[in-house]
C-alpha cells in the first residue's frame, strides 16, 4: 500500500530517501483535533501548524499530513474518501517535498531545468505561464529535460549549481498533442486537474548531480506578446521574481525566511536572469528556442581552471 506512493519521485533517491511515509487513511491519529474553520488562500497554501518538532500541513478538504523531523516520517491522516491516490502522490512529490527540503535549509525554486551541455537553464513563473511546455519544446529540440516542478539551487566553490527534486514533466492535453503527440504515455496527476504525467524514456529515472547554473528565465505568462523577447533583469527585480518562485515549509518563520532571502539575493547578483516574453504560440517556439541558446552561450560558467569571479551580466 505504501509503496506506490514512493516507487518513484524525491523519496526514492537523495537527502529525502531515509523518511518514511504512513499512509492512515480517513482515520485521525490519537490527540490530534480537527482543523480549526480557516478559509483556503488564494495561492493554494496549505495551512501550517507546528507542535515542537512536529508540523501538520492541511491540505483544505483533502486530507492532513504530520511530519515529524526527529524520526523523519510524514504520516498522512485525514484523507477525504474521495480523494484519489494520484492526488496524495502528487502532494507528497511536488507539495511536500520542495518545503521539507526548504525547511532542511535548501534553496528550492518552482522551476523547469533543462540541461545545454555541461549546464543548466532554469525556468520559473506563475503557473500556467508554460515552464513544463517550454521546457519540453525544448527536450524536443535536442536539449535534455530533468525535471519541470521544483529545483534545488547550492552555491559551490566556482558559482551557482542546480539539479531537479526529482524528474517529473507534467502538461495539459494541447501540448502534449503538439509536441509529443497522442501515443505519448501519460497517467493521471490529479483528479481536479487536467494535466497529465507524460512518461519519456528520454527523462532520467532520478535526479542527477548539480551541475553549473548559467542562467535563469522568468516566463512573463503574456497571452499578448507578439514576438520572443529576452530583457534582462537587475539583481533587485530578480531576487523579488525569486523570492516569489521559491519554496517555504513555513512562510511566516522568520529564521527560515531571513537565510531563503540571503540565498536567493546572492543568487540574484551571481547569475544572469532574463524575463522571457513570447506568443503562446506553439508553431512560433523555434525563435523562442534560438534567444535561449544564444543567452546560454553567452553565460557560460566559471571552470575550476579558469576562475575569474562571479557571472557578468
């Protein structure tokens, strides 16, 4: 029962690989109340509430989990009946994971790597801006797709490095239409979205080492937009899109907020960021493809044999 939610994703392989998930069901366990009447935020973030070293995350009519850090295990309780078990997979994978990684002290961004090379390109911005179809366009083109969801970014001895949480690829029916066509393999994600898992036997198993990040686009999300665009961005915007595109276990701890927003604006000044506007036009992607390359071989990273200070922009 348990191991079809861990056979795969950031629980298999990595610093999340020794936790262990309990699976309750609709039962409660002994001296937890219900949740107290809150209403569900805008953004979909789950309410969070601390008892020592032991956090309870509710997702609003779905179910509960507890995450105890001194025996590292997630227990989930609290699960509507009508909840499917691709909806408890995919909050533990890509809700629950990037902010236990962030709470474990990791830089976690919402963001798509595709790999140039020997280095990597990240894509953040709002959902539905089109990171997963971008990025996939791009695998298509005869780049390499790690993952499109979340993204853990470490500052190393020659600049910035980035690797996947775990490999993943998600989209809706119209792009994998366009760009992989209707024999790709896909299975449900959730049951409230139409956004399916694509299985590609081109995308790693598990996430890969980190390897040297040498840019970072943020999709504008501009239905209007008549032709790609490339303008860069100064640390300040960039560490404010950053901040916003980043993951937090607890938004409102400040210990943890303080070291999120050091790292990110140390980010922010060492690598090159871009808002990336285009028509959300599929046929139009190849020019889409050509800014992107052209920035990648401009920003390449620092080598150990050739260190001569941080990233110009």
């Amino acid at each position: 029962m348990l191991e079809k939610f861990i056979e795969r994703g950031p629980f298999v392989t990595g610093p999340l690989s020794v936790w262990r998930f309990v699976n309750l069901g609709a039962c409660i366990p002994a001296g937890i109340s219900a949740p107290g009447i809150s209403e569900p935020s805008d953004d979909g973030t789950p309410l969070i509430e601390w008892d020592g070293d032991v956090v309870s995350i509710h997702f609003h009519d779905v179910a509960r989990f507890r995450i105890n850090f001194e025996d590292r295990s997630i227990t989930g309780f609290d699960i509507s009946p009508e909840t499917a078990d691709c909806v408890i997979t995919h909050i533990l994978h890509d809700h629950i994971a990037p902010r236990l990684l962030a709470e474990l002290g990791e830089l976690v961004l919402h963001a798509s790597a595709v790999r140039f090379g020997d280095r990597l390109a990240l894509f953040l911005g709002q959902s539905g801006a089109g990171k997963s179809t971008l990025a996939t366009s791009l695998h298509q083109a005869g780049y390499n797709l790690l993952g499109d969801d979340a993204a853990i970014v470490t500052h190393g001895v020659d600049g910035f490095l980035a690797q996947t949480v775990y490999p993943s690829l998600r989209l809706f029916p119209e792009a994998i239409a366009n760009l992989l066509g209707d024999d790709a393999a896909t299975s449900p994600m959730a049951d409230y979205s139409d956004k399916q898992h694509v299985h590609l036997p081109t995308i790693p198993e598990v996430a890969g080492d980190p390897m040297p990040l040498a840019a970072i686009f943020f999709l504008s999300g501009e239905c209007g937009a008549t032709e790609a665009v490339a303008a860069p961005m100064d640390s300040t915007r960039a560490c404010i899109a950053l901040v916003e595109q980043s993951f937090s276990l607890d938004p409102k701890d400040p210990r943890c907020g303080a070291r999120r927003l050091a790292g990110l604006s140390r980010l922010a000044l060492e690598v090159p960021a871009y808002r990336l506007s285009y028509p959300h036009d599929f046929d139009r992607l190849g020019a889409v493809h050509q800014i992107i390359e052209a920035i990648m071989t401009k920003h390449r990273p620092i080598l150990p044999a050739d260190r001569r200070g941080s990233l110009s922009r």
